[in-house]
C-alpha cells in the first residue's frame, strides 16, 4: 500500500483581480454619458437652430435651466471619454482592427486641434 502525502492549499499572493471591478465601473459608467447628453438636450432652454439673438434671451430668460445645461454637460464631458475607452478594452480582443479604427476616429472628432 502507498502512502499519499496531503499538501496544504496553495496560496495566492499576486495581485487582486480587478477585472470584475472595473467591468462594474463600465456598467455603471457607460449609460451615465448618454443620458447626461439626452436630459441635457431635454432642458435645454432654446432650439439650437434658433439665432444668436435668440439664444441670449433665452438663457437670461432661463438662468437655472442654463445652470443645470452646464452641469449636465460637465458630466457628460467627464464620463464619455472613459465610457469610450472601457467599450475599446471590452471589443479589442473580439475586432482589434476595428477598436482601433473606432478609438482612433473617436480620438481625431473630438480633438480640440481638429481641424
């Protein structure tokens, strides 16, 4: 009869997986953009095919709806740019070729040096 030797668990001791925590924040952070952009539109306080005479009145007619405009479009900066960068990581291993063509036409239309 042979005898088994019991060998203790091996343990783990590299770094924490992160992948379930940053696909959460992607989750959360992909429609957040969008729908910034869309209750922005919403409140909007003037049509934007109005004219620049237009325009002024009714933003000094509607300073709180400006207000939230403003705030709305801050988020909506500040959370479509990673949102388009977490969508990249998530689609590059499936069509490398086409995240890149994406990112790198999303890279040049939103540049401010754009020409």
């Amino acid at each position: 009869m042979t005898a088994v030797e019991a060998r203790p668990p091996a343990t783990r001791s590299g770094p924490a997986d992160l992948r379930r925590t940053s696909r959460l924040v992607a989750a959360l952070l992909l429609p957040l953009g969008p729908a910034a952009v869309a209750v922005l539109r919403f409140v909007l306080p003037y049509f934007t095919t109005d004219d620049p005479a237009t325009i002024v009145r009714s933003v000094a007619a509607h300073p709180g709806q400006q207000s939230l405009v403003l705030w709305l479009a801050f988020v909506a900066v500040l959370t479509l740019v990673p949102a388009v960068l977490g969508v990249a990581r998530l689609t590059r291993r499936r069509a490398p070729r086409l995240t890149a063509a994406a990112c790198s036409w999303r890279s040049r239309a939103t540049s401010p040096w754009a020409g």
